[in-house]
C-alpha cells in the first residue's frame, strides 16, 4: 500500500491561539484512519487544515506525492481531497439536487460525467432522489448529513475527509451514515474520520491515532487502540 | 375614464418608470451586499462613469464616427456604458478590493470603498469639469399616447432595459452553473471553496455584474440628471433607501421596493410637490427600520441572492 496522505510536524494555530503542534500522521491509500479525542483537542481544526480551509503555520501536507501545504481549499478538492465539515454546512437555500451539482463543480465542463455522478448519488441514497427538488434547509438532520457526504463524493475524491458524522443524529441515523462511509471506502475512497463517539469510529476505520489538546498521544490498529487503557477509561467508559 | 382615474393610471406609469431607473442601481448595491456582505460606497460612481462613457460614446463616436442616427447611437452607448461599468468594476476588484480581502479583514474594504468613490469623483472632475453637460436621449421627445395616459419612447426602453436586467439575472442565478455557484458563495463561502469553487473568481464576477448595471444605469438616468462628476450621488441615496427597504442583499425585496418608491414618488410630486420627495422616501424608509426592520421580504441572509 502506498501512502496517500502525509502530514509532517503540523502546527496550527487561530491567530495568536495555537491549536496543535507537531502533528504527523499519515492515511495509506485504501485505508480509514480515524482521529479521536476529546472536544477541543484539535481534531475539527486538523481536518480543516487538511482539506485548505486554514492554512498551517508550520509542518508539511502531502498529498499523492505532491506538496498541498499552501493550497487553498478550491485547489484542494481538485487534488482529490474533499471534507464533508462539521456541522454539515449544506447550502440551505439551494434544492437538494443544486447542493450535489455544487458538489460535483469541477465535472462542470464534462456533463456527462457529471449526470453518471448525480446517477450513482441518487442511486445510493434513494431519499435524496425523492428530496432532489426541496431547499436543502427543509431537510432533517440526518437527511442533510447524507446530503453533505454525498455532496463530497460526487466529486469522486481520492480522499474523503469526514468531521463529527454523528454529531447530533439519532443512533439509527448514525448506523446507516457509517454503512454509507464504509460502501464508499469499499468503492476505493481512502477515509480520514474525525469523530468523538469512539466507539463508532475504531469499530469503522482500521487505524486511529488518539489526540488530545493538540498533540497525538496514542497510534495503531484500532483493535489494539480499543485494549489500550487510555482509551478505554477516557472514550470508550470505563469497565 | 374619470379624470381621477386617468391622473392616477398616468401616474403609476410615471412612478413604474422611475421604479425601473432606481432599481438599475439598487440590484447592484443589493447583489454586492448578498455575496460579499460589504456595503459598496463607491456604486454611485459606477453610475456616473456609466452615464459619461455613454454621453461620449453617443454624441462623440455613435453619430459622428459611424454616421448612425440618434436613437443608433443611444442604444449603442448604453451598451458601451454596460462595458465601462462592466471593465471598471473588474479593474477596481483587481486592483482595491482583491488584495485587501486577502488580508482577510472586514473593515478595510468597507472603507476602500469610500477610497474609491472619492477617486473617481475627484478623477472625472479633473478631467470633464464641473459644469453639468447636456445629455439628451433621442426617444425622450417620442410620445406614445394608449387613450388619455401619456408616456415617452425612453420610459419604455427604460422599463424593458430593467426587466431585461432582472429576467437575465433570475435566468443565471437559477439555471447556469456558475449562477449557483454564486448563490452557494453568498450563503457560505467557506464551504463554496470545498467544493472546488473559487469564491474569488465568484466575488469578482459579483462585482462585475454589479458595475455593468450600474452602467446601464447611468446611461438610462443620465438624461435626467443634472450630469456632473457627482450625479450618481443624487440617485443613490435613493437606491440604498430602497435596498434597505427591499431588506439588504435580497432582490425580490429590492425590485418591490424600487418600483414601490418610483410610484410613491410619483404621487408625492403630483399631490404634495417635488421637493417632498426625498422627505416622503426617507419618512418611509424609518417607518421600514421600525416596523419591520428586516426589509419588506424578510427570510434568512442565506436565502436571498
């Protein structure tokens, strides 16, 4: 497996505040890698600094090879990296059916790729078909998540970048969203995962690095992340 | 038709026009603060620009150097008012607000704006003088009569100039990939850029259409202003009490209350006499801030442009 994604001694910071500091961790192609934690250690800010909505002070992003330190976000989604971002953030006052056009902006010149997209969007999530035409911001919670993973997928991202999925979403909602994250990792897409229910994401992706206030403490295969006592008494509850 | 009737007809023509002229303007002002959430001082000055380039192109180019008839030339240089607007609009964004939006600060550009409205008034009255000139529109001396309302040939082009305006605008905005793409920039620009969208690329066209209306405006309005380096000034007080009355950054609300204020302003000349009229606008304009301060069509900033 060759890796995907690289990230080197990042550090992050809101203006005066720093956020993380020598933050390295890396996605394989093929793979879901999760990042755990606590609210505020870092983990919405890692991602968004993975997909180009803020720009590093320091450290390095690799992505395929190539240097994307400096990208904006635009840049980025080009690359092959989308992020679905915390708090969903469709487009309320477009229809459902224009958020995934939005989505699917740079096939804008090949329509047909663009229509086959939409095809297997709507094909997977058959509630978006019959919502196609309502203003995104009618939908519910768990229809608007769905809308915005299949947003990012339409367009076809080598890596997809996921932040809170379960926030505020019913337990029944939450399972179909990780079925929905799983099929598109089984249809090639590389997944970094963002999550705070732990139990949900190292159940889901293969790896997971523990963060907590702005540094990585704790790495490896989720199955042994779930044995590691840490973890255990600080996520998963203690037993 | 009594004579009541008649007078109130003619008027609502005459107020329709005016509407048409003021919303020119307002949508500009409106479009520019739904995508940007900036307040564009400088506007005015694209009217006026707008309303120069055609006088010059229509008396010193479209008669003269092509030989074509007065209403040729007028037509012609409401289109060349469209591209200086159009070009002035893109130079300015280029050159003013790009960079300073980089910087990612909210205040500077506001005051940019004052920057360059202050430049271009200073620049044209350096290079065309203080004294007004003289612009005269072929089709105002055209009179149309439908029974006993009266109207002249501009009005007409004035009210189909407009609504090709607002239909061409709808017609973008809902069918065209770009035109959602400005929408989904307006409601959340953050998240426009995740999807690949260049929100720069997206502000500047916002800033181009904007200016290309004022353009148009300015050729539409130059006949009657009194036509200065300050003109546009006159007309736009008006427009930012009909954007605010519309409920800012809203269209459907700018175009009521354009065409609302035009007809008010009609009948406040007809029964309490022209110099009310701006006393009436603003009297309308506080009653808007303190009955329903959200503007006329009041939904969620998201949902307008």
């Amino acid at each position: 497996m060759s890796v995907l994604l690289q990230v080197e001694n990042l550090e992050l910071a809101y203006g005066e505040v720093p956020v993380c500091r020598d933050l390295s961790f890396q996605v394989e192609e093929g793979e879901i890698v999760t990042l755990i934690g606590a609210n505020g250690a870092g983990k919405s800010t890692t991602m968004r600094a993975v997909a180009g909505a803020m720009l590093p002070r320091r450290g390095r992003i690799i992505f395929d090879g190539q240097e994307v330190t400096q990208l904006p976000a635009h840049r980025r989604l080009l690359a092959g990296i989308a992020l679905v971002p915390e708090g969903r953030r469709v487009f309320p006052a477009l229809t459902v059916r224009e958020n995934l056009e939005m989505g699917g902006f740079k096939f804008r010149g090949e329509r047909q790729k663009l229509d086959a997209q939409m095809a297997r969007m709507l094909e997977m999530f058959p509630l978006l078909r019959e919502r196609a035409a309502q203003p995104a911001g009618t939908l519910s919670g768990g229809e608007q998540q769905m809308l915005a993973l299949s947003r990012a997928l339409m367009s076809a991202p080598r890596l997809l970048c996921m932040d809170e999925p379960s926030l505020g979403l019913a337990p029944l909602v939450v399972q179909d969203i990780f079925q929905s994250i799983r099929a598109a990792n089984a249809a090639g897409t590389s997944i970094l995962l963002v999550e705070q229910n732990a139990r949900y994401a190292l159940d889901t992706a293969s790896r997971g690095y523990v963060m907590q206030t702005g540094a990585i403490i704790a790495s490896g295969p989720c199955a042994i992340l779930k044995q590691d006592g840490r973890v255990k008494e600080a996520y998963l509850g203690r037993r | 038709m009594t004579d009541l009737l008649t007078l109130l007809v003619q008027q609502s023509v005459n107020g329709v026009y005016l509407g048409c002229l003021y919303v020119m303007v307002a949508l500009g002002l409106t479009l520019i603060y739904g995508v940007l959430n900036q307040i564009n001082f400088a506007h005015a000055d694209f009217v006026t620009v707008g309303a120069f380039a055609a006088l010059f192109t229509a008396t010193r180019f479209g008669t003269k150097v092509l030989g074509l008839p007065d209403t040729g030339a007028y037509l012609l240089s409401m289109v060349a008012a469209l591209g200086a607007g159009a070009l002035l609009g893109l130079a300015i964004n280029a050159a003013v607000f790009a960079p300073l939006r980089e910087r990612g600060d909210e205040l500077r550009p506001l005051i940019a704006t004052i920057g360059v409205s202050v430049l271009l008034e200073n620049f044209q009255l350096w290079l065309l003088g203080p004294i007004p000139y003289q612009f005269d529109s072929p089709f105002s001396l055209e009179t149309i009569r439908i029974g006993r309302i009266f109207f002249t040939a501009q009005s007409v082009l004035v009210v189909v100039a407009a609504a090709l305006a607002i239909v061409a605008l709808y017609a973008f905005m809902k069918f065209t990939f770009l035109g959602k793409a400005l929408r989904a920039v307006a409601q959340d620009r953050e998240t426009a850029g995740l999807m690949g969208i260049n929100p720069n690329l997206l502000i500047a066209l916002t800033i181009v259409i904007a200016s290309a209306l004022a353009g148009v405006g300015g050729a539409l309005l130059g006949p009657v202003l009194v036509l200065t380096p300050f003109a546009g000034a006159t007309v736009i007080v008006k427009a930012f009490a009909i954007v605010i009355i519309g409920g800012f950054g809203n269209m459907q609300g700018t175009i009521i209350a354009g065409l609302l204020v035009g007809v008010i302003e009609a009948f406040t000349v007809q029964y309490l006499g022209s110099g009310l009229i701006d006393l009436v606008v603003f009297v309308l304009l506080l009653v808007m801030l303190v009955v329903r301060p959200t503007g006329l069509i009041a939904e969620r900033k998201e949902e307008n442009v």
